[in-house]
C-alpha cells in the first residue's frame, strides 16, 4: 500500500491517476483518471477497468494500468 500512495503523490503532477474504488463487500475496481486542466476525469475511451478481490491487487492493478497508459501515451508523442 505504501508503493501505491507514493506512485499516487508523484502522479498527482502527471498527466494520469491511478485510482481504487470500492464496489461492494469484496469487490474493488481499478481504474485511472486523466487530468484535463485544474480538473480530473474518468476517461473510459480505450482505459480498461480492473475488478478485483481485495484492495491490494486492486492496487496492483491500477498501477499496471498507469504504466500501460504511460507507454500507450508516450509511443503516441512519439509518432506525431
């Protein structure tokens, strides 16, 4: 847990965030925001969402969704 809290303060300047909810008694879903301006926003297009058990795949999860986000992002840079 302490990996993810700090994966989140240092993307809190970035572009992406990685983000854990709870759906119910054992069900948690892994996701990750977009930053447009000031403001963030749960940006669905193409961005999967993860289900998980328990909040520390959870976790897991969405920091494995920040870094595909991150490459998918970067290899875009590139080609333009």
């Amino acid at each position: 847990m302490k990996h993810f809290a700090r994966s989140v303060q240092e993307q809190q300047a970035g572009l992406f965030m990685p983000r854990v909810a709870k759906l119910d008694k054992h069900k948690y879903a892994a996701y990750i925001d977009t930053r447009i301006d000031h403001l963030w926003s749960m940006d669905l297009q193409g961005q999967p969402v993860r289900i998980c058990k328990k909040r520390k795949s959870a976790e897991k999860a969405a920091l494995a969704l920040l870094a595909e986000a991150m490459r998918q992002y970067e290899g875009q840079a590139k080609g333009q």
